[in-house]
C-alpha cells in the first residue's frame, strides 16, 4: 500500500480531563468543539492555514481570551480533524489510502486551499492521490470503498468517479502491464513511498483475477464500475458473469439465513430494521441482476436460479423474476432439477416450491422454438420498462434480438424433457400440489420431446399416492397426459398392477403390450392372474373371443388419451368395449368446464384408425392360433 508522510516535528498532542491539548510554553486562545470533542489549540498556526476558521473569527468579536470555535456540520469525524490540525502544527502524518478521503473532506471542509497558502494541506493530498492513488489497483479499491461514508463530499470532490475510471481502466489493461494484481493485493503488501522504487516482482495472473478484490465493494459502487467496465467493451461477458457469481457468493449466502432470522426474531421494535436489512439485500440482488451480461451462457443455469431462489425470499421485483426467468429459459438444458425446486415464502403459498415461476420459465422455453413472424407481439410499454431498468446501458435490446434469433434446438428439448419428468416426480410428493397446476407442467413438453414415458409415469404414481383423495375424473384427467405406447416393459408391468390407475388405463396397457407382444413374436401372452381377477370384478370375462375390429369411422382429436391409434389390433377386444363402455357409464355425468358433455370414450376408442386388411387379418389369425393351441 502506498502512503505518504508529511510535516517532520514528533506529536504533541495529549488528552488531559476529556480535552484535546497541544503541548506548548504559549497558552491556548482557541478553542475548537468538533463531534462532541473538545480541542485547546492555537490561533496562529491554525488560522495561518485553515480560511474557514479565519472567516468564523472574524466574524465572531474575541470576549474573553480563549475564542470557541463549533463546527456542527464538520464532515469527517475527530481522527480527520486531528490530522488536519496536526498539519498546522507541522507535526508528521501519515496519509494513505486508507485516511486519504476523510482527510481530503475536511481539508476542503476547513477550506486548506492555496488562497491562503501555497502548498497547502488540499494540494499535497490532491497531488498524493492522482500520482499514488490512482496508479495502484488495491489503492484505488480500498479509497473507492472508504467514500461510502462521505457519498456528497466524494461526489462534489471527485474521487468516486476518478476512483471508478481507475479500477475500469486497469481491468480493461491486459495483467502483465500492471503494477498491482490481486495474487499480489493479497499475499504482499506494497508499502512504498510516493517517490520510492517499487518492490514486488511481476507475477503471473489469470484474466478474472480482479474479480475478488472487487467483490469487497458495496453494491452501488461495484454497479458503477461494473457499468464503467462493461462499456468499455473489452471484457468477455463470461468474465463479466464470473466477476457476478463471485460477488454473489460473497454476499447473498447469508440472505435467506438472514432473513428468516429476522422474521423469527423480529418484535415490534425491530421490525423495521429487519425491513431495512431486506431492503438492502433486494436492492443487491435486483442490481445484479441488471448487471447480467446479455450472451447466452455468460453465467451458468445453476447460478441463475439460485438467483431466483434469493429472488424469492426477498420478494424481488416481478421484473427481476421475470427477467431471470428470460434467461433461465435460454439454457434451461444445463439445469438440474435441485435447482427448480424454488421454495415459496409461507404467507404467499401453501405448496411447498414455486410452480408458477417453473411454468414461466419453461413456456419461455417453448417460445424459443417460434420464428419471429409467429411469436407473441412484444408491447412497447414492456420494452420501455425494462430499458428504463438499464438505462445506462444499451443491453436489453442486444437480449431481445438474441432471444428472438435463438431457437431450442430438438436435442435440448430432449434434454429439458427429461429435466420437467424429473422435477415432477419431486413436486408430486406436495400434498398440498393442485392438479391442474402438476398438469400444466407436464403438458408444456411436447409430445416427441419424450422418447418414453416411464419418468412421467413414476411421477404421475407418486402423485396419486400422495393424493388417495382424486376422486375417478380427476385421475382420468391425470393419467391423459400419459401415452402407454410409450412405457418400457417393465413400467407395463408395473402399471398393470397398479391399483391406484384408472382400470381403463390399465386395459390400455395391456392392449399395446399384447399388440407389442404380437408384432414383435407372433404370440400374444396371457393375462396376469391378478389382472383376471381385476377384470372379473368389474363383471368383464376376460375369456372372451375377440370381435371384429370397426375400421369405420375416426377418432376426434380432442378425444385420443395422448395415444394416436394403436399399429394393430389387439386380442381381447370386445373385453375393452366392455370396459370402456362400463367406464362411461359410470362417467356419463362428468361435464367440460365449458358445460358441455363429453363425447363418449368408447365410441371414440373402438374408432381405431383403419390399417390394411392384410395387417388385420394376419394378426387376428395369429390371436386365433394362439388361443386354439391354449
């Protein structure tokens, strides 16, 4: 660190009955009261440098021999006014950067300028800070960081700002042409002189390595120069993201620790500190977000949602959640399903993770696939808030065109499939899960996306055990969004037994694993013992020969279970008309939410779509061969 010593006699200061004296054969005439502190000091060397103490004296007539002196507003506090008036005396300070902004305010306060003499306290630290300051990297951090206790004087004076360019510019430098890196700023301290030689030697260092000093910055100082270093173009957007998740790691760990405590512990005393707390953690969270570089894959889907994790304990704005959403959804293939289980506050939601905001994300998902001519107007009244949100930098409209260029690709939707079966097998257990919202999820995949159905089938299982309560329409809205064509055997296997199934699900099963069994051996196995028995006690014989197979009319699309005709026909059919026409009965007075009745499933599933009569008769004489040889 760099510092610079001025003035040359030893300190004579001393504290006699909670006052502050200055060792001297003349009697002190001035007496200076500063933050609750008294000063006995000298009217020649005091007054000889300091313009506002001679205006306030002559200003004021002398009525006694000591003349008192308040300064309410002093800027700095004691240690600054001290230093200064030890620079009248000409007794030797230190300055450096860790006093050079308290000391800088009260000079100017006090008004130790050239007007009154040359080489003045103001000059010397106006010199101190432009050739030492400035040119060091952990210099230029630790002043940076000592101005939020001054925001008004810093600003007036200059030194956020030349502070910001500083760090930005030394950032925007490539490493091996600085002095001061962080491997150095943090094993090795660079005590020099102004006019010394320094004495570290370079050494290698990597591209983000001014990430962790930075971090050490309060939000609205790391937002400025993050904005400063962004605008000069020569930052890649995964150094950028990286500078982020670091800065991120360094403060929003203790959030939801935080503010649960707070909630906990808070009384009607302390509420509004807890208030406050939160207040500062979402300005954090929101500012980072606005910070997030615009280039897909600049910061990782992880650290994204964990983003919207702190999101939601803090109850950040609607336009952050959104605006991460956006972003989650442009990589939603790299996330894991830990990582979509956002937990909702307590006072919002009765469900254990935030639905609504998955859903938001995957359909966000889904509209990366649309060409521009066909996606969803964007309103100008939405693209002028969130501009707003980031006027300092033309980004949002570098987004938008990335988005409405990209499209999902078919791999990652294979990918992102296999993510929502995932993340639906850990919501399924939410006793408190509405169906239709468990519904919605499921159904924002589209259908080729899932090469098979047994995630989704395990997920639609341990729903139905965590919720004994559907009662039969609710189980059959369930299970339509399962395609049974699509079931390996082993989830055939387990599906048939199922007791928790509706049985029409079940005779669905057993109608594509028998055609399966067909088309794939020529014999079509046995029904299970169980599942006899099963059918035998909905009055269906399941013994019964086959009948022919209606090839005369078609299924409506509305109608179809998921399931777009079976390849070929099954043994057993008149079995499942009768079970399908029992279940429609039993199902006569279920009514559409728009009040009309539904069509009836058995006319619509003996509908099956016409196939060649050589396919037909084929299979239905090997179903024939098999029974006789039974």
């Amino acid at each position: 660190m760099k510092f610079m010593k001025l003035g040359s006699r030893p300190d004579t200061f001393y504290t006699a009955e909670a006052v502050r004296s200055v060792s001297s054969e003349v009697s002190s005439d001035l007496i200076i009261q500063v933050k609750g502190s008294r000063y006995m000091l000298h009217k020649f060397p005091m007054l000889s440098k300091c313009l506002r103490l001679q205006m306030i004296c002559s200003e004021s007539p002398e009525t006694s021999q000591q003349q008192i002196i308040q300064l309410p507003d002093f800027p700095s506090g004691i240690e600054a006014f001290e230093l200064c008036a030890k620079f009248c005396y000409g007794i030797t300070i230190t300055l450096n950067s860790y006093n050079i902004v308290s000391a800088r305010c009260a000079a100017e306060y006090l008004q130790m300028t050239e007007d009154i003499e040359k080489g003045n306290l103001v000059y010397k630290l106006e010199v101190f800070f432009k050739s030492c300051i400035l040119h060091g990297w952990k210099d230029s951090i630790v002043t940076l960081q000592s101005t939020k206790s001054f925001p008004l004087w810093s600003e007036d004076l200059g030194i956020t700002s030349r502070c910001i360019e500083a760090i930005a510019s030394k950032v925007l430098k490539h490493p091996s042409k600085l002095n001061l890196s962080h491997s150095h700023s943090r094993r090795v301290r660079d005590d020099i002189s102004c006019n010394g030689a320094e004495s570290q030697r370079h050494k290698p260092t990597n591209k983000g390595w001014w990430a962790e000093d930075m971090a050490e910055l309060s939000i609205d100082l790391y937002w400025r120069t993050m904005i400063a270093i962004k605008s000069g173009g020569k930052t890649p957007s995964n150094l950028i993201g990286e500078a982020l998740q670091i800065y991120a790691s360094r403060w929003l760990p203790k959030i939801s620790r935080k503010v649960k405590a707070n909630k906990e512990a808070a009384s009607d005393s302390d509420s509004d500190l807890a208030g406050e707390v939160t207040s500062k953690h979402r300005l954090l969270l929101e500012s980072l977000v606005s910070l997030l570089p615009s280039g897909k894959g600049a910061v990782s889907c992880s650290f994204l949602l964990k983003l919207l994790k702190a999101a939601n304990i803090l109850n950040a704005s609607s336009s952050s959640k959104m605006e991460l959403a956006r972003r989650v959804a442009l990589q939603l293939e790299e996330a894991r399903v830990s990582d979509l289980l956002i937990p909702t506050l307590p006072h919002s939601s009765d469900t254990l993770y935030d639905v609504d905001i998955v859903l938001t994300i995957l359909e966000q998902f889904m509209l990366q696939g649309q060409s521009p001519p066909t996606s969803p107007p964007r309103s100008k009244l939405g693209l002028e808030r969130r501009r707003r949100s980031r006027s300092t930098e033309n980004i949002d409209f570098e987004f938008q065109e990335s988005r409405r260029s990209s499209s999902a690709s078919h791999s990652s939707k294979l990918k992102v499939a296999k993510i929502v079966d995932g993340y639906l097998q850990e919501i399924a257990r939410d006793i408190n899960l509405p169906l239709s919202k468990f519904i919605a999820i499921a159904e924002t995949i589209p259908d080729f996306s899932r090469l098979d159905h047994d995630d989704l089938y395990r997920a639609i299982d341990i729903y139905l055990k965590v919720h004994p309560d559907l009662n039969k329409s609710e189980r059959k809205r369930l299970c339509r969004i399962l395609d049974c064509k699509k079931l390996s055997v082993e989830a055939c296997m387990h599906a048939a037994q199922n007791e928790k199934l509706p049985l029409r699900v079940v005779v669905q099963v057993l109608f594509f694993e028998q055609a399966r069994a067909a088309t794939a051996g020529g014999k079509v196995a046995e029904l299970p013992s169980n599942i006899k028995a099963l059918l035998v006690s909905h009055n269906i014989d399941p013994s019964r020969p086959s009948g022919p197979l209606s090839t005369t009319t078609s299924i409506p699309a509305d109608d179809q279970w998921s399931v777009s005709g079976p390849k070929s026909p099954k043994s057993r059919i008149s079995t499942l008309r009768m079970k399908l026409a029992e279940d429609d009965d039993l199902d006569e007075n279920y009514m559409n939410p728009d009040g009309m009745g539904r069509p009836s499933k058995f006319r619509a599933f003996c509908a099956l779509p016409t196939r060649p009569k050589k396919m037909f008769s084929k299979l239905l004489s090997i179903n024939r061969s098999a029974s006789e040889k039974n």
